[in-house]
C-alpha cells in the first residue's frame, strides 16, 4: 500500500471511522440485543410509532382541555396503544401535574 498525500492525512484526520451518523452509536444494536428482539426491523418499526405517538400527543396537548373532541381522542389515542400492547395499563392524561 502506498504512502498518504498530504491532503489525503488532512482528510482522514476529520474523518471519524468508530462512530457513523447514520447508525446512532449503535444504539439500535444494543437494543435488539438487550430486549432479545429477532430483527433489527423490530426496532425501528418501534421507534417511528413512537415518534408518531409523540407528536399526535403534543397536537392533543395544544388543544382547549374542555374541548369533548379532546376527550375523545385521547381516549382512542391510549385505547389503541393499549391493543397494541404498547401500553399496558389504561390511564388517563394528567391535566395538571
């Protein structure tokens, strides 16, 4: 193998070959391997139905808290989640903490 240019040492003292932005650290990896998940699918599958729970949570969160509509959809919201087995007790939203 040949020598390095000087340019390319330049280069490959920013690049940073452990940790890619694309894989997080590992992260999902550790999961898989900690929860005994059979494929790493799992996980991220998991991980954009909570992304999208989290944001339909803080749509629901700006709406008037006596509004029936709101009432109503955070009943379905945790119904649903609880058919999912995501949740495993049925709980209402906190108004106040």
């Amino acid at each position: 193998m040949r020598k390095h240019r000087f340019h390319e040492q330049k280069l490959l003292k920013k690049t940073n070959f452990l940790n890619y932005k694309r894989e997080r650290g590992h992260r999902d990896a550790t999961v898989t391997q900690r929860y005994l998940l059979v494929e790493r699918d799992d996980y991220k599958k998991y991980n954009g139905i909570c992304l999208m729970v989290q944001k339909l949570v803080n749509i629901i969160k700006q709406m008037d808290p006596r509004d029936p509509y709101r009432s109503e959809m955070t009943d379905m919201l945790l119904d649903k989640l609880w058919r999912l087995a995501t949740v495993m007790v049925k709980l209402k939203f906190a108004e106040h903490l």
